[in-house]
C-alpha cells in the first residue's frame, strides 16, 4: 500500500489553493514535519510539512496549479515512518496508488514539463541524477541529439540553461509574435490570482456607491508634529503617523453607526453585525495587495496603535503575516495618501458592507469665515454595499469620522 499525502483546509473555509514552490524532489528522502510545499491561499503562502518519513515517489501538481482539498499532493514510494500530523494543513490518508505496480521515471516537475513541451518521452531518457532521476540536462541532451524532434513548445519561453536549479518555477510566459512586435502574456499566479478572483466577487456582488468629503487636517497635523517631538524625546528613533487617529475616528464612527460594522452573507440573505471590531489594514506589498487585520483596535492607545501597526504591517509585507491576522476583519481602511493619491473609488472587501479610503494631506486654499486661507486637507472616499445602506446613513458616517479628524481632541477623550 503507497501512502498519499491529501491538501487539507490551511485556513477558514479554504477550498483549493495554488502550488507556488515544491520543496523536496522526486526520489528525494525526507523527514517527518519537513517542509515540501508552499502553497498560496486566497490571503497568504503556507508552508505544508510531509506528515510523515520517506522517499518522495511522485509530486502531484507543478508550479501555478491550482489544488482542491482533497487532492494528493505527495505520493510516498515506500512504507514510511509516520511521524504525526503536521499542524499546517497535511492531511495524510492510506489508499492504493494509481501508480503502485507500474514503473515511473524520476523527474522534478520542471523536468516533467520541459520534456512534455518538447515532446520527449521521460521513460526513453536515461537519468543521470540521483537514483536515475531525470534532469534538465538529461533531457537537454536528448533534444540536441535528435535535432528533428517534434518540438510542441507552442511559442513558450522555457529555462533551457542545464545549470539551472532543478526546482526553479517556469516562467509561464508566453511571447506572440506580431508584425509590430513581440506582446508578453503573464498568467495571473499566487496572490495576484487571489486578488483578481476577490476583486470580481466585490465588484460583481454589492452594488457599490461611493461618497467623497473633504477634511481639514490641520489641527491633526499641528497635534500629531506636538505629540511627535514628545515621543522623540523620550523613545528616540520612534514614530507616530496619521494612522493610529484615522483608526480612531473610524472605530468611533462604528460604535456610533453599528450596520458599517457588519457583513453581508448573500446565501441567507441576512446583515451580520458584529459587537466585536476588527479594522482591515491595506497594505502595498511587493506580490500585490494583503489586508492585514488588527482586532480589537479601541482598546489600544495611541502609541499602542501606532506598534500594533507597524508590526502588522511588516509582517504583511514579508509576507509572514499568521492565518490569524489574514482573517475577521469586520471593515477596513485603506491609505493611498502615502503614495501621493488624491482621489478613488475603493473596492469593498467582501463580505464587508464599508470600507474607507484616506488620500494624501497636503496644503490647499480654502474659504474660512469668508477669506482665502491654505490649511492641510484630504479627502475621504468610502464605498459602502447600497443594498443594506442607504446614501444618507454613508454620508453621515463619513461626517462621524471627518468631525473626529478636525477636531482631534475628541480621540483623546
């Protein structure tokens, strides 16, 4: 009996994910609880760990596939020592494998792929690597010593280097020629996939309407620089942004306006409200966008706040963000201020029925008591599901919030 090594739910309600590196190789000897797979969900890239000791028989999936729970993802060539479960997600069942009998060449999956785009035959290839496993180099050399093979690479840019690591991903571009050019297609993989698909949902799901105001930062700005050379003083090097009195003002306005606080769950058709909060952090990363989630932001004072985020947001864009923080987020913030944004239409992340949108602060002439004066604005944006909140509730939330910011005292309280 070939043991197998099943995708299991890596986080809340997971029902597939999508390879993005293998770890081990085919042939390859590994130890219980040792990594083998990273996979990315549709909030982050886990790590799954072999449940078990053994030599690796068969890797089911390449790089950019996408897996149901349930799937095998490991096939183990010979009995093995088990080891446990592993805390990550590997969900290990024993049952018949479809390959126990039968010969299979060792390959890795780039391998695999090279060949089967050139249209060589593993079986007919005589392995160099460890264990006879088949390398790029085997099959290299194969295409070299049959020039007239049919090659089926349909226009696909491949690694040909025979030095490259065997694990390397592919790149998955596909170049079309045209009269005017070379035009590059690159599929949408990993976290950029996660996103797309989120996106659509949003999008295509909850009606959006979006309301704009703008907002006198002046007093902030003053306060903030204050409290700022306070904090330097006395914790060199430390830092206190607009963040944490934005986060302020926002929890405040959804104590004051519990239905922003909420979710929408389309199957039953009910507005799920919830008395706890949990603010969504948008945060920029190097793979695309991840919302980071910070619980329970009112119970933390300003400098609190001001850690709990940096924190976050670090971990997000090393992308070592836990299960924990990727999830329960009851309404979210997003700040494009910092990157010099001045206006836009910010996407719910649904379920949620809000999200709001700070822009950057920066000097502008406006009329007060009838003169021309510069004070430091903003605009606020916030989008809201039209379906459970009506254009006068969002407009009085915004005022919740922009009332808060102006007048800065109030989040001291």
């Amino acid at each position: 009996m070939a043991e197998v090594f099943r995708l299991a739910d890596v986080g809340e309600g997971i029902h597939e994910a999508e390879i993005v590196r293998w770890l081990v190789q085919e042939g390859e000897k590994v130890a219980a609880f040792q990594p083998v797979v990273e996979m990315q969900t549709d909030k982050a890239i886990v790590e799954l760990s072999s449940p078990q000791a053994g030599v690796i028989g068969a890797l089911h999936g390449e790089v950019g596939n996408i897996v149901r729970v349930g799937d095998v993802l490991v096939e183990y060539a010979e009995q093995a020592t088990h080891g446990g479960q592993s805390g990550l997600g590997g969900s290990l069942l024993l049952e018949d494998s479809p390959h126990q009998g039968e010969h299979r060449t060792l390959a890795a999956p780039a391998t695999r792929k090279l060949a089967r785009n050139s249209g060589v035959d593993l079986k007919s290839v005589a392995g160099t690597g460890p264990g006879g496993r088949v390398t790029k180099a085997d099959v290299l050399r194969v295409l070299t010593a049959v020039p007239d093979v049919q090659r089926q690479t349909s226009g696909t840019v491949s690694n040909m280097d025979p030095d490259a690591p065997e694990q390397e991903a592919p790149t998955d571009r596909k170049m079309t020629v045209t009269p005017d050019g070379g035009v590059t297609r690159i599929p949408l993989r990993g976290l950029r996939r996660a996103i797309a698909d989120h996106m659509v949902r949003s999008a295509f799901t909850a009606p959006h309407v979006s309301a704009f105001d703008d907002c006198d930062m002046s007093a902030l700005t003053t306060l903030r620089r204050r409290l700022q050379e306070q904090l330097g003083e006395r914790e060199p090097g430390a830092r206190l942004t607009f963040m944490p009195f934005i986060l302020k003002a926002a929890v405040a306005a959804l104590r004051a306006f519990p239905k922003f606080n909420a979710h929408m769950d389309d199957d039953r058709q009910e507005m799920v409200l919830y008395d706890d909060i949990g603010v969504g952090i948008a945060v920029d990363t190097p793979d695309g966008l991840l919302v980071p989630v910070l619980q329970n932001p009112e119970a933390l004072s300003l400098l609190a706040l001001q850690r709990a985020l940096d924190q976050l947001v670090a971990r997000a864009r090393s992308r070592k963000s836990t299960s924990a923080e990727l999830y329960g987020s009851t309404f979210t913030i997003t700040n494009a201020g910092a990157i010099g944004g001045a206006y836009a239409t910010p996407i719910l992340n649904y379920p949620e029925v809000a999200i709001l949108g700070i822009h950057k602060i920066e000097p502008r002439a406006v009329v007060r008591d009838g003169q021309i004066v510069i004070r430091d604005m903003t605009t606020l944006s916030m989008s809201f599901d039209h379906r459970v909140i009506d254009g006068s509730e969002g407009v009085r939330f915004m005022a919740e919030v922009k009332g808060r910011l102006e007048q800065p005292e109030l989040l001291l309280l």
